[in-house]
C-alpha cells in the first residue's frame, strides 16, 4: 500500500495509490523526492515527526517526516535539520547511514508550505528486546556484555563528540545487525538543547522523553545530560544480562525504591558488575565522566579477567540448566549424565528421550576435544577503522585487508609490513575477491562501485560506479575465472561477463541480476560453476547451468537456520554446501538436493567465518573461539581459545599460523598454534 504524507490528505491509505503516480484522495505526489515511495506509518509518536518505512526501488529505507505543528517553529526546524546533519557525519557502522540529501523538503500538491523530510538507512534486523525473544530470553555471557557494551559505548562516544546525547536508549532503540554489530537508533531525541528549550516555550503537547526503568532521575525530571545515556546504557545491559525487565519485582522493590539484580547475573564478574552499578548511579555526577572512562574500563576487565559472580544461594534465584541437545558444552551441565545413565539403563526410556527430542545422545568422539591455545604472535597496524574484510593469496605471504577508512591494503607476511594501500573507495570497502589466476584483486563496499586493481602492482583497472543501489555486502569469482558475482544490503545479486581481463563497459552490458529474500551477507560458486549460494537473510541455490539460454533461475530456499546466516563454504568434493550463522550452528547442506544433512552445535555465540582445509572445517565466533570439526563424522575434534577478541573473519596461513581480524581495534592479528593441525 502507497501511503501519502501531504498532512492534509483526506485519505491518504486510498486504495487505488498502489497504482498511481500521484494520490487518488488529494493529487500529491507519491515519488517523495523523486526516489522514495513511502508504504507504511511506523510510528507517529516519536518525537517531533512521523515516521515511515519508505522504498527507493528494492532498498528499504526510514523516512521521518516533521509533524507540521512545528513548521512555523524556527527552532525546531533548526533541530530536525541539525539532526539530519550530525546523523550525516557520523560514518559509523553503529549509526543509521544518512545519505549527504538526507534532509529535504517536500509540497504537496498547491501547497506552498514544506513538510521537512529525513531519510535513513533502514536496518535490516531485530531490535535486542526481539532478539531476546527468539532466543528464548537467555542471558547473554560477560565476553558478549563487554562487546555490546564496547561498541555502544563507541558510539555514543561520536554522537556525544557532537555535542548531542540520544536520550532514549533502551533494547527497543538497538538493532543488531547480520554481522554482529550493534546500531543505535531513534534519535529523535537526541538533541542537547531540545528539552531546555520546550520547557521554555511552554507548549503543553511535549513531554520529556522517558522509557520507564530506562530513563534516569534528572532526565524525569527535564534536565537530561550526557551521563544520562550512561544510566540507560546500564539499565539495557542488566536486562540482557538477567533477561529480567528493569520493573521486574524480582528485582526491583516499589515500596523501598531497591533494585537489585546481581543475583540473576551470576556468569559475570564482580568487576564487570561494579562498572554496571557506576553506570546505573541515581546520581549523574557518580556516573562516569564520558565515554573514554566507559572504554578505559572495558579494556582493563579483557586484560584482566576476574571470576564470575556466585552463583546465589537462593534457590528461587537460580535458572534450572534447560533439557537441550548435547554439544561440546554439554559437560558444563550437570543435568546431562543422569539423563544418559538412564537412557543406557532403561532402553526405552532411551527411546523416549530421543524420540521427543529432549536427549540425542552423543558418541564418545564429542567428548574427546583436543583443546588448545594460542598465543599473540605480532599484530600488522595501518588501518585507521574497522577492518571488514581479509583474502591470503596463493603464495601464502601476501595478505590484502578492507576497511572502514575506505581502504585496501596489501601486506608482506613474511617481513611482517606493508606493501602498499589502494585507496580509490570513497566510503566503507566491505568486500574482497580475486580471479583465480590471482592477477586481478576485485573490491566493492558501500560507494556501490566495484572497483578492479592489477596483482601484483596493485594498478587500477577500472571500475562499474553505481553497480548496485545498496551497499555492496559480498563478491565472489567462478572458478573458470568468467563470471564475478556480487550483492548487496537489499538482496539484489547480480551477475557480471569478467573474461580474461575485466571490460568494466562490456560487463555493464552483459550483466545479469536477480532477487534474494532479503539481505545478503555471502556468496559462494561451487567448484563446477553449476550453482551459485546466497546467505544472509536467507539461504538460496540458484542453478547456473543453463543461465545462457537466457531467463531467471529460480532458487531453491534452504530451510533451518533460525538467523542470519554469515559465511558460506563449499567442501573439497564439491558435494556439500557449509553455512555458518549467527543461530550459533553451523549447517551442512547436499547441494544438488538442498536436503540438510547435518547441524553442528558447539558454538556459544555467532559463527562468523569459515575455513575448508583437507576434510576438517574450521569455524570461528563472536566469543573468540575456533572449533575444527572432521567433516566425514561431523564432529568436533579440536577447540582453539587464548584470542583476546572476538573474530570477525579469519584465514590459516601455515599449519601454525591463524590471523584473524575483529574487535575495537584496527589491526590485523597473527597467532601462533602449537602443534599443527590435528
């Protein structure tokens, strides 16, 4: 449904819009801008405007709209402007993405007065509360607390460098993307002077901005400051970390005005608990300064871990350990050898229990895990932002890295420096490929162009501007060096001729392009070219092998993952398709069936990235750990920790060397394995 925005409309849902240029009740234009088609109300209590979910072609986007009471209002014009503007320069992936004409200015038809426009990025995921939901409301572990804690405290750090504060955060106002990271939304509120100002104006019709059990003492009482976010900050992470709401009365008491929730947290440490109680102070002054304290802090708790809480001793207060599948980290339960010595002791209670799916029981290999840990061998520094993206090439010592500060960079292994940086990108370069001669390293990001550089010399060699419409999440080469697929944020995929030697015009030409359900994080050609993957929102095959004769494939949608999925892998016999997903399991697919034939649980936060070497796998998550399984009996032979950070993506440079890069800071790490591979 085509909704229109002129506030007067008489029928803006006019069921005859879906059709029309302009609305059918008052003759508006329904192209906002000449680019965005709004399609749904999202809400109009936020702030000073409405806001919209709105199209421009596939590509979701949020479109706030200013309530028109306020247009005679120069100061408020001035703060919905001013919005648009600092949102505009905060190029951060925790941050909705305002384009430079964001901000605009749209008349209705015979309307001499504007409506003031703000158009955003839409982010494509849960909020935490939804997230908390679908995953069963179980609290998240201290490494993930310190990570969450980390990047919204990083964010917060650039929105208060603004002089702004967000004023409303709470698990409803942050979004998770598909690769893990957090974005801070709604900010609506974020204004520094807002409330000042309205609390002189006098205008009964706005109230102070509260979220109850969020929202601190001062900021109720109309004299919100920056260490506000900090009080809502604190309050967001005792939900998570308890999956209790701050106006639970297991945790807080009304007649004694006492919140206490330590007990329902008892998997973190008393530090970690100290800084959470500092952020939640009822007073502002006894909070932490600024947002350098918040991090300061963060970095002692990784270098210095401390025990975990104790458990409490009241038994009403302590979770029962839940009747799951076993995994690799069934042991840790106690639950779990009563269920196997009745299952081996009673045969049919052995049935029953896997019958119903409350027991499967496990071979003995998954318990023999070899562990092991590394150990830092040196870090590679030149980057200035996050890294998204690595490729090792064939000789085993040339790394290339991607990243925020809208770079590419070829690194000397073996003399631990860097070769050269390729920095043609004009934003966030997210994604990697190389042709299968390795003479042509291919890039794309978030400018949409992708961009081609001659291996070894690092030349350029071209490139498509305006490749796709969203940003660019993922590339890929076919084997037989002909085609480059790539993908972006809105799901589209397309296909392009690469030949010998990239063409840029001559792949314009003969591109071809398709549909996913949804977001796309990977994408991966199986070794005889005949099937491409997508993952990401969802997991699709798409058939290529009569893709000449013209036509779209049709997609084959592989049903199970419960999240997004992001990373893919093809094994070695060309036969099975890997995908690894922020569900927490890894999921083995046949390829020319799509039949599921196994799913790997052993991880205890998102899979990020993955590895094929001979027939082991190797997969690595958010919590800094590395599992390799053996493919052929689908079990976990081998866990590697000792990684101070998580990881985001990972290559195996020798059988003794991993690097990985993730976590806050921009560098790229090199650890040491002892013994090989298993």
């Amino acid at each position: 449904m085509s909704l229109c925005i002129n506030p007067r409309c008489p029928q803006p849902q006019h069921p005859e819009n879906n059709s029309r240029p302009s609305c059918a009740a008052c003759g508006s234009s329904l192209l906002v801008q000449g680019r965005y088609r709004v399609m749904r109300l999202i809400s109009h209590q936020s702030g000073f405007g409405r806001v919209y979910e709105a199209y421009e072609g596939n590509v979701p986007k949020v479109l706030k709209v200013l309530k028109e009471s306020y247009n005679e209002n120069p100061k408020v014009v001035e703060l919905f402007r001013r919005e648009a503007q600092v949102l505009g320069q905060l190029r951060h992936p925790g941050v909705p993405r305002v384009e430079a004409k964001g901000y605009f200015h749209y008349f209705a038809k015979d309307s001499t007065e504007p409506s003031h426009c703000l158009v955003m990025e839409k982010i494509d995921g849960p909020n935490l509360k939804q997230w908390m939901v679908q995953q069963g409301n179980h609290p998240i572990s201290q490494q993930q607390a310190i990570l969450w804690l980390a990047q919204l405290t990083d964010v917060l750090h650039l929105v208060h460098q603004q002089n702004y504060f967000h004023r409303d955060i709470k698990p409803e106002n942050i979004m998770l993307r598909s690769s893990g990271q957090l974005v801070l939304v709604d900010f609506g509120a974020a204004r520094e002077v807002t409330q000042t100002y309205l609390a002189q104006l006098g205008d009964s019709g706005i109230t102070t901005v509260s979220s109850a059990g969020y929202t601190p003492p001062e900021q109720e009482q109309g004299q919100a400051v920056p260490q506000s976010d900090f009080y809502a900050l604190g309050r967001t992470l005792i939900y998570l970390l308890t999956a209790k709401l701050p106006n639970d009365p297991g945790i807080y008491d009304s007649r004694t005005n006492q919140f206490g929730w330590r007990q329902y947290a008892p998997q973190i440490s008393a530090d970690l608990a100290d800084l959470i109680d500092q952020l939640t102070a009822p007073a502002a002054a006894n909070r932490p300064q600024n947002t350098a304290a918040i991090l300061k802090r963060l970095a002692q708790l990784r270098s210095h871990p401390t025990p975990a809480l104790t458990p409490p001793s009241d038994p009403k207060a302590t979770p029962a350990w839940p009747v799951t599948t076993l995994n690799p980290q069934a042991r840790r339960h106690p639950l779990w050898p009563w269920l196997l010595a009745l299952a081996l002791a009673l045969p049919l209670g052995g049935y029953l229990l896997q019958r119903f799916g409350l027991l499967r029981l496990p071979s003995l290999a998954q318990f023999s895990i070899r562990e092991t840990r590394v150990t830092a061998a040196g870090t590679l520094r030149g980057h200035q932002g996050e890294i998204k993206d690595l490729l090792l090439l064939n000789d085993g010592k040339t790394l290339i890295t991607a990243g925020t500060d809208r770079s590419l960079r070829l690194w000397d292994l073996s003399r631990g420096q860097l070769i050269r940086t390729l920095g043609q990108h004009s934003n966030v370069v997210k994604a990697l490929a190389v042709t299968t001669d390795q003479t042509m390293l291919i890039s794309a990001g978030d400018d949409r162009t992708i961009r081609f550089w001659a291996l070894p010399s690092g030349q350029p060699r071209g490139q498509i501007a305006n490749a796709h419409p969203a940003p660019i999440n993922a590339l890929t080469v076919s084997n037989n060096n002909q085609h480059l697929a790539s993908a972006d944020g809105s799901g589209l995929i397309k296909l392009w001729p690469l030949g010998s030697s990239p063409q840029p015009r001559a792949m314009e030409a003969g591109q071809r392009s398709w549909q996913a359900e949804g977001t796309v994080n990977d994408l991966r050609f199986r070794r005889d070219d005949r099937w491409l993957t997508s993952g990401g929102k969802s997991l699709q095959l798409w058939p290529l092998a009569n893709l000449d004769k013209g036509g779209t494939p049709t997609p084959r949608t592989l049903q199970g993952h419960t999240s997004f999925i992001n990373q893919l892998a093809i094994s070695e016999d060309d036969q099975t398709l890997i995908s690894a997903s922020a569900d927490q399991t890894i999921r083995l697919w046949q390829i020319d069936s799509g039949v599921q034939q196994a799913v790997l649980e052993g991880h205890q936060s998102y899979v990020n990235s993955l590895a094929i070497e001979g027939a082991d796998l190797w997969s690595a998550d958010q919590d800094g750990t590395i599992l390799v399984w053996d493919l052929r009996r689908q079990k976990p032979v081998r866990r590697i920790q000792g990684f101070d950070r998580d990881i985001w993506r990972f290559v195996l440079q020798s059988p003794s060397t991993l690097i990985t890069i993730g976590g806050e800071q921009p560098q790229v790490y090199l650890w040491r394995l002892p013994g090989g591979q298993p």
